[in-house]
C-alpha cells in the first residue's frame, strides 16, 4: 500500500475507525491529521490541520460514526 504524502518523521498516533473497517487516520508532530481509506493507495482523502505542534492523542467516538476527537502539545482537544 502506498501512503503519500507521508507525515514528516513518521507517524506518533494511529487510530482504525470501529465502523469501517478500511478507514483509518493518523498524525504526527506536523499538527495534521490525515485520513485514509485502504481500499484508495494513492494517498490521503483528506488532510486537516488540527494542532500547532505534535498530535499526542486520538480516538474515533465508539458510537457517532466519523466522529475523531485528537489532543496536542498546544493543549487543545479538536473534534473532526
């Protein structure tokens, strides 16, 4: 599977959707968030800048589809 464009220095948080099972985000210390769907390799569907430095933390909501919540070094918590 190919990935681009790839977070700079890799990726600290990764987090698989419970309600589909091809969607999944990730984010690093570049404060975006980027959402890939598996069954898509040429990339990213969607990038949001979410975090003014790292993205420590994040989470899909276990009930409201689509719902991520992430936390960062900014001290902010960001609802997609």
């Amino acid at each position: 599977m190919y990935l681009a464009p790839a977070h700079d220095g890799g990726v600290s948080q990764l987090a698989f959707s419970p309600h589909d099972k091809d969607i999944f985000a990730s984010a690093n210390g570049d404060g975006f968030v980027r959402m890939y769907d598996r069954r898509n390799s040429v990339g990213p569907v969607s990038q949001f800048y979410m975090h003014e430095g790292p993205v420590y933390a994040m989470a899909w909501h276990p009930h409201n589809r689509g719902l991520l919540a992430t936390g960062g070094r900014d001290k902010a918590i960001c609802f997609l």
